[in-house]
C-alpha cells in the first residue's frame, strides 16, 4: 500500500482541479441556458404579433366584404376595411403599433400585379378581397448577436359568390381533437 495522500489527491473527485472541471461546465451550460431562453422569447413575440395581425387582416377583409355585399362602393369597402384594421392594430400585443397599409399594393419581388403575390395593403378586384400588412418587430435578446428586427406579415381573402355573407372557416390538414 505504497500511496500516499499527495499522490492520490489530484485523481479524487472533490479535488480543487476537479471543482475547477465543473465551474467551466456550468459556465457554458448557462449560456446555451440563456441563448435557447432568449430565441424562445423572441420567437414567442414574433408568433404573437403574426396571430395578431392575422386577426386583424382577417377582420378586414371581412369587413370590406361585407360593406360590398350591403351595396356599397370599392371606395367604401376600402374604408371599411382601414376602419377595421386601424381599430385592430392600434393595440398591438407587443407594444408596437403596427402601421396601416399603404394606398397602393405592394406586391412580392418579381410579383407586380399578381394578387397572389400580394405582401402589404387592400387589393378589392370584383368579387375577390385581399388584406395583407406588415410589421417590423425588433429582437429582444437576438440584439446580443447582431440581429436588430424581423418583418412579420399576414394575409387574408375572402372570395365572394353571389349575396351571401362571408364567414370565417379554417382548414385544418390535421383536425384538432378525434377525427372522427
């Protein structure tokens, strides 16, 4: 039994090499900690800002479909339609007023025209109603790496057949619940 104390002292695990093993661990861990924390958050401000405004370009649209099935003009669809989304944003869920959309359409890159390619303001053509707006959402605790903000946008239609009132449904590909 030819060990001694000083030899046995650098292989035991409560040694000061060993604590100093675990501060170095714990210190990488709490950032990875706050760094999935702080992509939560911000994720968790984008999706509440892109459920908002989807609700009020749903809003919109509907409105807008609705002052035209009353019989009034595009002009006034229009202005049924900025009544309802001005309402709507005013109170955004993160602070941050978003703003209405521009008079004229603007549409995707390479998308001039093309109401698919929609991307922020009314476009009423006929029987078919588009709402698309826009935010800019700054990061939270993305800034700690050089990211500053994020456009979040939403769209909606509503496409009229003959007088009856438009009514929100949503398609589901996976229902919620038993599919029974």
């Amino acid at each position: 039994m030819g060990v001694t104390r000083a030899q046995l002292r650098g292989r035991c695990p409560g040694s000061l090499e060993a604590r100093g093993q675990v501060l170095v661990l714990f210190a990488l861990s709490l950032v990875v900690i706050l760094g999935a924390a702080g992509i939560a958050f911000d994720a968790g401000r984008f999706l509440m800002e892109r459920r908002s405004l989807q609700n009020a370009a749903d809003a919109a649209a509907l409105a807008a479909a609705n002052s035209l099935i009353r019989g009034g003009s595009l002009t006034d669809a229009d202005t049924e339609a900025r009544a309802v989304l001005a309402t709507n944003l005013a109170n955004g869920p993160n602070g941050i007023v978003a703003p209405l959309p521009p008079a004229s359409p603007v549409y995707a890159p390479g998308g001039a025209g093309d109401p698919a390619e929609l991307v922020n303001g009314i476009l009423i053509s006929g029987g078919d109603i588009r709402v698309a707006i826009q935010n800019t959402v700054p990061f939270t605790f993305g800034r700690a790496v050089g990211m500053t903000s994020s456009v979040v946008g939403a769209q909606a239609r509503v496409a009229l057949r003959g007088d009856v009132l438009p009514i929100a449904v949503r398609r589901f590909i996976n229902l919620p619940g038993p599919n029974v």
